[in-house]
C-alpha cells in the first residue's frame, strides 16, 4: 500500500490502521488515475482500502471490509 | 424523508455549537485537535460552507422550514435526549471526557449512514441541495472521526489517564441514546411502535 501522491510545503501523512490515510497540509492529492483534487479542507482522509466510491477521498467504505 | 429531516433539524442546525463550548476546557493536542475539527464544522473560513447552515439550505430544498426551533414540539423526547446529552456532556468542564467521546462516537458513525441517507433523499426526487449536507459529511466525517478519536480523544487520555472513563461514557451514551432514538423512529415509520 504506496503513500498517496500529495504536493504542498509542509504535509503530513499519516496512516490510520484499519482506516485511510490522514492528511494535513496537502495542496493537490493526486488519485488513481493521476487526476488532481484540492483539498477544501485542512486536514484530509485519503482512500487506503482502495474501495471508495469518492476517489481519491475515503467515504468509510473500508470498514464494510472484512479483515481490513 | 420530510419528517427525518425535520427531527434532525434539532440538532443539525446547531451544528458542533456544543462542542465550541470545550475548547477552553481542552489543553494541548487535544484542544488544537478540537480546534482542527471545529474550523471545518464552521465553513473553514467560507460562510457558504457553514456546516449548520448546509443543513438550513436542505431543509429549504425540501420546502420545509429553515428556522431553529420550527419542530421542536413535534419531535419526541428520545430526539431531544439526543441532543440533551451534548448539551449536558458539553457544557460541564468536568464532564469534558464525555462530551469527547460523544462526539468521537457520533462521528465514527456518521460517514456511512450519511452516504445512504444522500441516496435516500435523492431516490425520493427532492433536489441537489437537500443531499448535499448528506454528501458533504460522508467526506468530512471519514475525517472526523479520525481525528476525533485518535488526535482528540487519544490526546486527552495520553495527557490525563483519568478521562479515559469519561471519554468510554460519552462514547456509550452516544451509542445507547442513538439506538434508541433510532428503534422509536423506525418503529414509527414500520408502524410497530411500542413504549420505550
């Protein structure tokens, strides 16, 4: 499971276990397919699980997983 | 839908005010956690954005009133137990861990019910506006719970091992109260409504 793509000056990523990737300061987060999201927020929660419907943003999705 | 919308008016449009009330009552991680979570409830900076006031743009998109206090004699004493028990947790330094572990729990079971809960709303034909508070905290509160539990909570019982009752509290009473509130209501709409 590869860091997320994120730009700005001073981020911090963070991984939750069994949940996303906390995010703070991030400019631009990059998803899958390389598209740039800004962020509207200060701090973020990046999809780990891979299973979002809200790429590249977690939507809660991973805790319907079993075993993640 | 319309009567969900308008018992979740009593807490939805006083949004995270509870909460503000423990900021002073915070120290350290935990208040620049809360402090974190609070800026982004408010609008983060954007008045549009206004957490409470998303809820008041829903509740117009529906037709239905935007104005605090409209359905309060309509809703039922679960729903105003709900609501209580922020207000109590919140609004007493020494129940500070509570009012945390509240919030830290309200949040972890937000982001999901808030997805089907936009989908619901849309699949009944009411506009855009009215899923969009719905939409808004499926993301928001995939943060929120993060940072509610481990950077607020988590910081609180680091720097005070005290709280960590407090916060188990809260974060019960939660869970009790919403369950409860939640068995009424279906039982209202399944028609097998029984005394609680």
């Amino acid at each position: 499971m590869s860091a997320p793509d994120v730009s700005g000056d001073r981020v911090e990523v963070r991984a939750c276990p069994r949940g996303p990737w906390l995010v703070r300061g991030a400019t631009v987060v990059r998803d899958a397919a390389g598209v740039e999201h800004v962020p509207t927020r200060p701090v973020v929660a990046v999809c780990r699980c891979r299973k979002t419907s809200r790429g590249p943003w977690c939507d809660g999705t991973h805790k319907s997983i079993p075993g993640y | 839908m319309l009567q969900f919308l308008r018992t979740r008016s009593i807490y939805h449009l006083k949004e995270s005010d509870p909460q503000a009330f423990v900021l002073p009552r915070l120290e350290g991680a935990a208040k620049v956690a809360l402090a974190e979570l609070l800026y982004d409830e408010f609008g983060g900076g954007r008045p549009s954005q206004l957490h409470a006031a998303l809820y008041g743009d829903a509740l117009q998109a529906a037709g239905l009133d935007r104005e605090y206090g409209t359905y309060l004699d309509e809703v039922s004493a679960l729903t105003l137990a709900v609501s209580n028990a922020m207000s109590l947790f919140c609004l007493h330094r020494r129940l500070r861990g509570a009012a945390m572990g509240h919030l830290a729990m309200f949040e972890i079971t937000s982001s999901v019910p808030c997805r089907r809960i936009a989908a619901g709303i849309e699949r009944v034909g009411l506009p855009p506006a009215a899923s969009a508070y719905f939409h808004e905290h499926v993301e928001a509160d995939a943060v929120h719970e993060q940072v509610a539990a481990r950077d607020i909570c988590g910081s609180l019982v680091a720097a005070e091992p005290g709280q960590r009752t407090e916060v188990l509290l809260g974060a019960a009473t939660c869970l009790v109260l919403d369950d409860l509130a939640a068995r009424e209501q279906l039982g209202t709409w399944l028609g097998t409504e029984t005394a609680a």
